[in-house]
C-alpha cells in the first residue's frame, strides 16, 4: 500500500502528485504490488485522532460517564475535553476501519499475484490482531478495537464477493438502521420519564477505579477486566455497527481502486469535503453537548443517533483534506511526516497505550486524575511527533515495523526480511 518503487528508500515517500512521471508510477502500482503513500499518511492522521481519543480515558476514569474529574475543571479543562469531543471523538476509529476495508483489496490481489491462498492467510492474520488485541485489552487498555477488528474481519471475508455498488448501499443502510434504532431508544426513554441525572454509584466506581489504576500491576489490570464488559458493550453496539459499514466503504474504494490515483478525484474531494463539514460538524457539536453535559439521558442516545449519520460523513471530509494536501504543493512533507507512522501502525498503536499506561497507571508514574485535559492533550502531541520521527529512523533500518513483522510472520508462515536492505519489494500481505 504504499507509493514507492523497486530499491526506493522506504523512509522517502514519492513527492505530490503533479508531476507526469510519478503519477505514471502511481497509477501502475496497485498491479505491481508496491504501496500506496497517501494511504500510509490517511493510516498515520488517523492513529493521531485515535490517540487523542484513547489517551483521555487512560488520563481520566471519569472520561465518558458525564463527571468531571475532581480537580480538574474550569473554563480550560472544559473547552479542551469539548475541543476532542467535537473533532476527534467517534471520528477516527471510522477513517481507520475504511483503510482496514481497503487494505484488505490489496492483500486479496497481493496474494493472488503471488499465487497464495488467501483465505487461511487472511485467516491467520486476524488470528495474530485477536491476539494482540487481547493482550492489549487486559493489560494496557481495555478500550481495545483489534479483537473488534478480527472479528468484523471475519464478516468481511464472507462478504468479499460484494460489488462496490452493492457494498456502498449495505454500508449506507447498516449505518441508517443503527441511526434509527438509537432514535427509537431515545424516544423510549424520554417517554418512561427518565431524566439528565448521574447516580451517586458513577463517581463512585469512577474514583474507584482511579485508585486501582493507580495501584500495582495486579490492580490495574484488575481493573481492566472489571472494565471490559461495559467496554465490549460499547464496541459492540456503537461501534461495530459503524466499523463494518466503513470496512465495506473501503471494500468499494479498493475496488475502485479509489486511492491509486486519488489526484484524479479533486472534484470528488472538494464535494466530499464541503458536505463532510458541513454535515458533520453541527453533529458533532449535538454528539459533544450531548456525551459531556447529559451522559445518559434520552438526548444523549439522541446524539449517538445523529453522530451515527454525520460522524462518516466528518471522517470523510479529514480523509479528502489529507489526500489533497498530499497531491498539493507540500505533498512530500505531508506524505513524509505520516506516512511512516502510518507504515508500522500496528507498533504505534500498541506502542501508544505502552507510553500512556507508563505515565498513568501504577506500570509507572500513574499520573491518571493528575493532569489537566490541556496537559493530556500536548502528551499525546508530543508522543505523536517522536512516534513519526523513530518510525522515519526505524524505517530506514528496516523492512517492517516489530509486530509488523511478527503479524507478516505468522500470516504468511515464513520468515520476512528484517533489515530494509534484504526488501526488494515490499508488498503487504
């Protein structure tokens, strides 16, 4: 998937498209097996977005339930946790399951054209992301999505066979049924008379959870598993609905092969764009008053519902911002600061929960309830930065980021390169 060709230094993305020669290049890699940078810069915003998401419910036990966390309010704290609520939160999980889709075209054709089965491939790849992603859960973040993610995959393997047309409409009306049933569970609520009020019991388990979190290893990953009911529930009914409805949409695109060439598609970006923002935001201004101020209530399965429809429609309008930047003027240095990042995604993930369990759990300083939102906020800027730059050098070192090359390992049952010299073409399985 991403833009480089035969001996190409990986850590040297090809510039923005505009000049003749490199669009020919980009255009012909899709059959050639090489990757595609723009995915890899889309792949490395969206563990951006992903971070700022993740890292205020490893800084906070009381993220979500509608509390705020003793001692860290006022005008500051409230304008940051909104500031997250409206342009990050329920947006980027989206942009990076439409790749997880598109990717998943690249590894059919990548085995085809090395005459694989691909179906005990595949299978075996999302054997590998359960695992890690279980792993993840229990010791270091419980808001995991890869376990997620293998199993949709599973789904996504049955339906591989849709074509794009069939894919898009599937994707649309999951997305619309999942709206239309939150709204009828709103409309039952607001009718039993249930109010905006948060029981005593949630700031409760919030502060308790807050002392396990801040205790050994024993104590926080007891705490995680006592977590992970109420985690599954969300995944499972707000996530997964939305996550597989953006696989298929990536299923399209790769059919499409949307993305080789995406300098051809400005006017597709620009409209994509102008609805995605304006759609988009004003839901994620109801989703953000809503999740913040009334955790609970019938306006908030209200909001879910709206945010269901206009949260797409938001990531798409991110995902056609990056890829015009990347075919704009300073295309190379959007491509070259994400797309690294982007290339060993799977690391930078875990490695992000890794860095945030160190800073707020008892794994180390256990800072979690002891930084203010705008404090939790420049970690997650800052850890972002070094996680481009050590990429860009690891890169250079390497063929595959460390659990890249364990992923590739056992999915294809071999040994894959390790040093970036030993490559001469680097295909994703």
């Amino acid at each position: 998937m991403r833009a480089r060709t035969h001996g190409e230094d990986p850590s040297h993305p090809l510039p923005a498209a505009g000049q003749r020669q490199e669009r020919h290049q980009e255009q012909r890699q899709p059959a050639s097996g090489t990757r595609l940078a723009q995915v890899d810069a889309l792949r490395g915003f969206a563990l951006l977005g992903i971070l700022m998401v993740n890292i205020t419910y490893m800084a906070s036990a009381y993220h979500g339930s509608g509390l705020e966390d003793p001692g860290l309010d006022g005008p500051v704290s409230e304008t940051v946790r909104r500031l997250v609520a409206v342009f990050f939160e329920a947006k980027f999980f989206l942009l990076f399951s439409f790749l997880f889709g598109y990717s998943f075209t690249l590894q059919m054709d990548s085995a085809d054209r090395g005459g694989a089965r691909f179906t005990p491939r595949f299978l075996r790849r999302l054997t590998g992301l359960f695992a890690f992603g279980v792993v993840h859960a229990v010791v270091l973040f419980p808001g995991d999505i890869l376990t997620l993610y293998a199993v949709l995959g599973l789904v996504l393997l049955a339906l591989r066979g849709l074509r794009p047309p069939t894919a898009v409409r599937v994707a649309v009306v999951l997305l619309v049924v999942t709206a239309v049933g939150y709204a009828l569970l709103a409309l039952g609520v607001g009718l039993t008379g249930g109010d905006d009020s948060i029981p005593p019991s949630t700031a409760a388990a919030a502060a308790q959870t807050t002392e396990a979190l801040r205790g050994g290893p024993a104590s926080v990953i007891g705490a995680h598993l006592r977590d992970l009911p109420d985690m599954a529930f969300v995944l499972v009914f707000f996530q997964a609905p939305s996550a597989f409805a953006a696989f298929l949409l990536g299923l399209a695109a790769g059919r499409r092969r949307a993305l080789a060439d995406a300098d051809r598609h400005q006017r597709l970006l620009r409209r994509l764009q102008w609805a995605g923002f304006t759609v988009g935001l004003p839901g994620a201004l109801v989703y953000a008053d809503a999740s913040l101020n009334h955790a609970g209530s019938a306006y908030h399965l209200f909001a879910v519902s709206v945010d269901v429809i206009t949260a797409p429609l938001l990531a798409a309008a991110y995902a056609a911002t990056v890829l015009r930047l990347v075919h704009g003027r300073h295309g190379r240095g959007v491509v070259a600061a994400l797309a690294p990042a982007g290339r060993m995604s799977l690391t930078n993930y875990l490695g992000q929960s890794l860095v945030c369990a160190l800073l707020f759990t008892g794994f180390g300083a256990a800072l979690i309830g002891r930084v203010a939102p705008l404090g939790v906020a420049a970690i997650a800027l800052v850890l972002f930065a070094a996680q481009t730059v050590a990429s860009r050098w690891w890169l250079r070192r390497h063929a595959y980021g460390p659990l890249e090359w364990l992923l590739r390992a056992w999915t294809t049952l071999s040994v894959p390169p390790w040093r970036a010299r030993d490559e001469i073409r680097p295909p994703r399985p």
